[in-house]
C-alpha cells in the first residue's frame, strides 16, 4: 500500500507536534524554517538533497 502526502502537511505537523509538545517557540521554528530556505539557495544544496533522497530510500526500501 502506498500512501502520498503532501511534503508540506508533513513538516507542519512535525512543525506542530514539536512547538505543542517540546515547549519550542514559534519563533525558533520560524527561524530554522527561514533558514532552510536561504541553506537551499547556496552550494549546499546538492549534498542536502542527495543526503534527503538517500534517508528517504532507506525507509522506503521493504524488507520483506
């Protein structure tokens, strides 16, 4: 069974799940949120995305 969500609802209820139940302020995951944006702008970007598409094929991965 495959399942699709949007990458979006996904980070905002982690987003969610850690300002309600870590205590961390909105601002704080404002700021890492801004700061994602500009780190995705610079030579970094590609070993970030890789490094993504990686973990992500790891979990994707059955092991059945």
């Amino acid at each position: 069974m495959t399942v699709t969500l949007p990458l979006v609802l996904v980070l905002g209820v982690i987003a969610w799940g850690v300002i309600k139940f870590l205590g961390v302020r909105l601002w704080v995951a404002l700021a890492l949120a801004l700061f994602g944006f500009y780190l995705a702008d610079t030579f970094l970007a590609p070993a970030i995305d890789s490094g993504t598409r990686s973990g992500v094929e790891i979990f994707s991965t059955s092991h059945d």
